[in-house]
C-alpha cells in the first residue's frame, strides 16, 4: 500500500524536526489545548499501536483496547487515557520509541491486504483507510509541533491522502452535529504542492470549494481557521461544511478562531 509508505514519510518528516530537541523541549506546550509535544507523541504512539493490533484480528484490537476503552466511558479526556499505557513513558526515551513504532506500525501495513477489514473505536475501517487516518493523525498533531517550533513543512503530494479523506467525511461532519446533510455535496478542486490539481464531486458554477490542498487539509483536521486561509468557497452547502469540518473520529470538536494557532516566531 503506497498509503503506508505516506504514513512512514509523514512520520519521518516530524521525526526530523525533534532529532535535536534536548529534554525540555518536549514538555513544552503547544497550541492545541495545551498539549505538550511529550502529549503528541503519547497520543500518536497509542493509536499507532491500536492500528497495528487491529490488523491482528478482532480479538487482538479488543484486548488492546479495552482499557483506553473503560478510561474513555469512565469520562477521562482522551489525553489521560494514553498514561496508564505509556506507563511513565516520556521525553526523549518516548519520542525514540514512537519513532520506531511507526516504523513497525507502516510495516505492517505495507504488507496488508487494503480492503482487509479492521475494528476501531468507531465504525469498522479497510486497512486502506486506516492507515491513511494515520498519516491525517500524524500531520494534523504535527503540525502544532511545527507551529510550536516555528518550523515550515516542507509538504508533498502524499498530502492528497488527507485531502481524500476531507472530502469523504463530508456528510459525517454534519451528521456527527445532527445535522442534515446538504446536497449535493460541493464540487471540490485542489492544487497539490507538485502544483498537480485534483478534483473531488461533480462540477458545479455555484457549489465549490477551490484552493491549495494544503489550506483544505488544515481546515478539515482543524489546525487552522478558515479565516486564515484563501480558500474560495460558493454556495451555501460549502460555505456551512468549512465552518464546521472535521475529518476525524469523535464528538464535534470547534475549530479554532481566526490567529489562534499560527506558526511561532523563533
């Protein structure tokens, strides 16, 4: 699966930026409610490590799980729920392990049948879809850390992946608001960094959303508010997506408000 190899690369390039972070530096605070980049990294390492024993079958995911599951019911923030796992797990010794579970985590996807059907916390996934929540995970929580450390990513095309998975979570960002779904859905154009352009839906002159890949990425993961980008958006249907997008799983999250996450001046 190239998805895999995406996810291994996404990895890779936020590894990059924490190869030389002394210490303390990992228990720094971030943008996004006040998680530390040591938080991040707790969080992406526990839900690679999910991903990874769902390809191991049912009973292996529900094994797994099952403690991140009574923390979550018993009312625990999702944060909390990675300590007892991570078992005092921190700083750069955590940032070496993560980094080699990713590794793990992508081989083991590369491997994968990609219409193998996987258990979640949420609806059942194909593996293909799995591992592309990875890589969303991965560059939506990386990007406070490049935010954090005032660093510019360098983005690839890879980026698609996400973008694929904002458009497909169109209806769900209404219905997990219960909301009704307008249709049709908008047409969709986006200018990857190659300068490719890749379209979504049906085309239509006054229902779309048009710009960079990268701005309709930060949008759907909520790293950034649509008032922050250039996106041009027509049409009703459109125009209440973006206020409200969001291509991940769980409750309704509220995107952020225009300048409050923003890359850090070093």
């Amino acid at each position: 699966m190239q998805q895999a190899e995406d996810f291994r690369a996404e990895s890779r390039a936020l590894a990059a930026i924490l190869e030389d972070l002394p210490e303390a530096g990992f228990h720094r605070a971030t943008q996004f409610k006040g998680w530390t980049i040591d938080h991040v990294l707790g969080h992406l390492h526990l839900f690679n490590a999910a991903a990874e024993a769902a390809l191991q079958g049912d009973e292996a995911f529900a094994a797994f799980i099952a403690p991140v599951l009574r923390d979550m019911q018993a009312g625990k923030p999702i944060l909390n729920c990675q300590f007892p796992w991570l078992n005092g797990l921190s700083g750069r010794a955590l940032f070496e392990v993560w980094r080699l579970g990713a590794e793990t985590c992508a081989d083991a996807f590369a491997k994968a049948d990609p219409k193998q059907r996987l258990k979640w916390i949420g609806p059942d996934m194909s593996a293909l879809s799995s591992v592309t929540a990875r890589q969303m995970e991965t560059w939506a929580h990386g990007q406070e850390v490049f935010d954090l450390l005032g660093r510019e990513r360098q983005e690839q095309d890879r980026i698609r992946n996400i973008a694929h998975l904002g458009v497909a979570t169109y209806g769900w960002s209404f219905r997990n608001r219960g909301l009704e779904v307008p249709e049709p859905a908008p047409f969709v154009q986006l200018t990857g960094p190659s300068g490719a352009v890749w379209d979504w839906n049906a085309p239509q002159e006054t229902g779309f959303v048009k710009g960079t890949a990268v701005e309709f990425a930060r949008v759907v993961t909520q790293v950034r508010s649509l008032a922050d980008t250039g996106l041009q958006l027509s049409g009703e249907a459109a125009a209440s997506w973006m206020r409200i997008a969001q291509c991940f799983a769980g409750p309704p999250e509220t995107p952020p408000g225009k300048g409050n996450r923003y890359k850090a001046e070093t």
